[in-house]
C-alpha cells in the first residue's frame, strides 16, 4: 500500500521539521509549506491525503487557506485538520463555519493524539 501523503502548513520552520520526522518515522511522506499561498500550490501541485494547517500565519492565515482548499474543485476532497495554538471558540467555530475541518488539534499536543485525529481522517477519507 502506498504511503499517505500529508501536507504540513505552519510558518514555524520547527514545527514542520519536528511534525516531518514524527511523519515520516511513523510511515508517511511528508510535504512541508511555510506560508499559506505555498500550501495552497503545494496542496493542487502535489495532491496529499490530508493537510495539517495552522491558523496563525502571515499573509494568508490558516482559515483563508482551509476555505480557498474547500471551495477548490481539485483540493476539496482533502482532509484538513486544524493544528494551531489558537484554541479561542471564536476561531474554532470560524473554521466550522468556513470549511469544517475533519480535527482541530492545540498545541501542544501528543504524538498519540497527532496520529490518531490523522487515521480518523484519512479512514473518513476513503
């Protein structure tokens, strides 16, 4: 079976290399963008199983991008989840309302719980 490629979006260059080797060592490529506009190219360029997006990022947050990823004819199949420290009900439910993501995960958060939301959402996938 071929691995299940993740896109990784977070502007936090030690974020995205701590989230590649953790990926990567349990058996998924991973694709790493530092803005929300290389998320958005990488996310049609590339076609991932699933985009784990944070919401704070300069330019084009986290919202706009899940939002520009759901109304994409050729990203909007795409499972996105949610990894952001912005846990305010205000954001979560912007998100909700914008293009419900399939997780929403705070940091810090568990290796466990990072795996576990994304098997959910690559078997809700399928």
């Amino acid at each position: 079976m071929a691995k299940a490629k993740i896109l990784v979006v977070d502007d936090n260059v030690t974020i995205g290399k701590l989230l590649e080797i953790r990926l990567t060592a349990n058996d998924y490529e991973v694709i790493i963008a530092t803005s929300g506009q290389e998320g958005l190219d990488k996310a049609v360029q590339e076609k991932p199983n699933l985009v784990l997006l944070d919401v704070t990022m300069p330019g084009m947050d986290g919202i706009e991008v899940g939002t520009r990823l759901h109304q994409n004819e050729e990203t909007k199949k795409i499972p996105v989840i949610m990894l952001t420290a912005r846990g305010e009900r205000s954001i979560i439910n912007m998100a909700m309302d914008q293009f419900s993501p399939h997780g929403y995960i705070l940091k810090p958060f568990t290796p466990e719980k990072l795996l576990g939301e994304i098997e959910r959402a690559l078997k809700s996938s399928l």
